[in-house]
C-alpha cells in the first residue's frame, strides 16, 4: 500500500473573477473497492490556500487514489483552468 504525500494541480485562475478549486480524496488497495471508499474532509478552497494539497496521515493508505476536483466561479463564462494534476507518494 502506499501513504500519499500531496496532490500537485497546476491551475490558472483568470483575473477579473473569483474562481476556486476544492479538493477530495479517497484511497482504496484495490480499483473494485474505490467506489466504495469514503471521502476524505474537503481541502480548499484555491485560493486563498496555497498549492499543492498536503494530505495528512489520518487518510491512512492505499494502492489507488481517486482525486474530485471541484471547480467555482463568481461570473459565467469564467472559470479555473487546470492544466495539470497529479499525486504524489509521501517519502519515507
């Protein structure tokens, strides 16, 4: 099993509106238990918080991750972009 360190998300967020990210996780050893995992506490919003996502011991571990973003904006048409996201094990 492994214990997650952090998810990294590389995201632009459009000046002129205020857009957010939020952030959820869950872990599982297998891809047939994820959908059944809970998820974790929200992280976020991004902004004000600061990226990446420190993900604390008390998700425990697991082989797999699934990753929800949630995307928010104050004006239609507007939103965060994500360019890239990705999780990254917690060195021993």
């Amino acid at each position: 099993a492994v214990r997650w360190g952090r998810v990294e998300i590389d995201a632009y967020f459009p000046p002129g509106a205020v857009t957010t990210l939020e952030v959820r996780v869950r872990l599982a050893n297998t891809i047939e238990e994820l959908s059944a995992a809970s998820w974790s506490s929200v992280y976020g919003p991004y902004p004000p918080g600061s990226l990446p996502v420190e993900l604390g011991p008390e998700l425990g571990m697991g082989q797999f991750i699934e990753i929800e973003l949630t995307l928010t904006t104050d004006t239609q048409g507007v939103s965060p972009i994500v360019k890239s996201l990705g999780a990254v094990p917690k060195a021993f």
